[in-house]
C-alpha cells in the first residue's frame, strides 16, 4: 500500500494551519490584492508574449510575496526557500505542489521593475483608498515625524565624497564600473543625537549622544485615530526633517487640521504654511537660547508628547519585527523598499484594527 500523500492529507494539513492562526490568511481575507492589478499592469507594461518565452508570473501574486518578505525580514534567497518549504506561503500566493516558485532572481528582477517604474507610491495610494472605502477614514488629526533607516556604510575618502555631494562622479570610479555600481552616491551620513542618560549621582552630563548613522530617512505622518500611515517621504539621511512637512507629508482630508510633532519641525516657514492650509499646529516649543524653559511650555509640551509618541510604534515594529534595512543602491530602490514597509505595516495595522473591531 502507497504512503503517498493524497489529496485529502495535503487539505487537513491546510485547515490545521488555519486551526493554528495562520496570520497570512487574514491578509488575504481583509486585504482586496486584485485590486492592485491595474496598477502593477500599468506599471510593468508586460508584453502580450507574441515573442515566444516563458510567461512572466502573476504581478499580484508577485506583489504578494514581496508583501511576506518585508512583513518578515526575508532575503531573496530565504523568500524563495519558504515559499517552497511552507504550506501557509503556497496557500497564501495561490500555488500548489506541482505550480512553479518564483527563484530568487525573479523577486529581485520584479521588485526592480517596480523601483523604475516608481510605482510603490501609486500601489500606497491605491491601498489607502481602499482602507476609506473600509470605513478606516483619517481622523482626529495627524502626527508627523521620521525615521533614519541604514544602509551599508561607504568607504569613501574626503575627495571623494566632495565630488558625490557635487552631484559628480569621482574621476577615479569612472574606469572601474563594477566599484561603481557597489557605490551608493544617494545616501548620506547624519548625526543622531541621544539624550544623555543621568548618572548614578542623579547628575546629568553636559553632553548628549551623538550616533553617526548612513543611509536614508522615512518621513511619515500618521492619522490619530486609527494609527495609519497616510502620507510618506523617503529621502536621504542628511536631508532636514522639518522642510519635508511643506513636501506632501500632510494629510488634507483628515476629519481634523491639528497638526503634531517635534521641536525639529518648529519654523516660522512651517507655521506660516500650516496657517495658510487651514492646519492648527500642535508642535511642540523649542527652549529659550540661555534661559529656562517655561512651565507651561513643559506642561504643554508633555501633554502634546502623549499623542505624538504613537508615531514612535510605527517605527519600531519597522525597525524590530521587519527589520527594516537598506541593503540596495540609489534612492529609487530605497524608496521602494521604504514603501513596500509603510505598505506592509498598514496592512498588519488593518488585520489589528479588525481583530480589536470584533473583540
């Protein structure tokens, strides 16, 4: 008698998993994946076939995967093992035993179509309208912050990276294409500063902490309510927070105009904007130069400090559960990959909102 496995095992194996908690099939039931098909049909342009090879996957099914990859912190290379290694993957991305699994080169080669194509922005825009559509609507305001996100630090002498700021490319780079093509002439290094830490004395040092960091920046704003990712930025890391909140970052239809975030965003220029766009500021006072901050600045500032933190959530689960990591080179790519997390962590947030809704 064969012990092959039969139809019947292989579909007790699936309602198992499903009796255990397969997230993946929340997100394919609250999450309307063929509605991503005009844009990633528009985007990739394929061609009709006429010219004979094999045909390209699926782009939904392929957008799928690059979802579980990023909601998981997945190489290419671990993408394609799990995908062949487990039944919760095959179910998710509409595959059987038999069905071909997209190799490692194919998930580069897709997610590199839609970094030219610059498409993930519309692919966001597409899945915020059908969150309204849901009932997620932006509302009770918006809290605006951003992110340093890293990337592989660049070996470059002072010369060199005079010429990568001028918008040049060095002179001894341009006989040697494959270095070139391992340098990353769009990310820049910045300077985070830490609050120093209290002694053990209760003293504070006069010095904070500085952390140089390279790479890029994820600038965000999120609704109050339902802690949404409405409007997003990616940019490179010496790029000034503050003006970016006159580039797009804020969200016009939300139910209310109040506004919140940090001192670094405390302009006249963003003031004077905020005021003429009907916004209502809540960001927070920047200290007098030499002198004590006032009480009910601090006062005002701890209560504004309780909204604003929510913001924080949002990078963590990026930075810790997606372990979110520039591993590609130039600002088309990293914007893509910044992206697919704000696109992935709205998603999460959707299959959390509802779970809360029917508890």
């Amino acid at each position: 008698m064969s012990n092959a496995p039969g139809f019947f095992d292989f579909d007790d194996r699936l309602r198992r998993l499903s009796d255990l908690g397969d997230q993946l099939e929340a997100y394919g039931r609250l999450v309307d994946f063929e509605a991503f098909r005009p844009e990633l049909e528009r985007a990739l342009a394929y061609t009709s076939g006429v010219h004979g090879g094999r045909p390209p996957y699926d782009p939904v099914m392929m957008l799928k995967v690059l979802v579980i990859q990023t909601a998981n912190n997945l190489s290419d290379e671990r993408t394609e093992f799990l995908i062949n290694d487990r039944l919760s993957f095959m179910r998710f991305l509409g595959l059987g035993l038999s069905d071909r699994v997209p190799d490692a080169r194919t998930i580069w080669l897709f997610r590199e179509r839609l970094a030219k194509a610059g498409a993930i922005k519309v692919l966001f825009e597409r899945f915020d309208t059908m969150l309204r559509d849901a009932g997620y609507i932006a509302m009770s305001g918006q809290i605006v912050d951003s992110s340093l996100v890293a990337a592989p630090k660049q070996r470059n002498t002072k010369e060199e990276k005079d010429e990568i700021k001028a918008g040049r490319v060095p002179e001894a780079w341009k006989d040697r294409p494959a270095k070139l093509r391992q340098k990353d002439r769009d990310a820049r290094w910045t300077v985070k500063f830490s609050k120093a830490k209290p002694r053990e004395d209760g003293t504070i040092p006069p010095v904070d902490i500085a952390i140089p960091t390279f790479g890029y920046q994820n600038h965000i704003s999120i609704d109050r309510e339902h802690g949404l990712i409405r409007k997003w930025l990616a940019t490179d890391a010496a790029a000034y927070e503050g003006a970016r909140l006159r580039e797009g970052l804020l969200d016009k239809t939300n139910t209310s105009k109040v506004v919140w975030a940090d001192t670094a965003y405390r302009s006249a220029a963003n003031e004077t904007f905020m005021d003429k766009n009907g916004f209502v500021s809540r960001i927070h006072r920047k200290k007098p130069k030499g002198r004590p901050m006032p009480q009910t600045t601090r006062r005002a500032n701890n209560m504004k400090s309780k909204v604003r933190s929510r913001v924080e959530h949002v990078f963590a689960e990026q930075k810790s559960r997606m372990g979110l990591f520039i591993r590609t080179i130039g600002i088309a790519r990293a914007t893509t990959k910044i992206g697919l997390a704000n696109l992935a962590y709205n998603m999460k947030r959707l299959i959390y909102l509802d779970r809360i809704e029917v508890a």
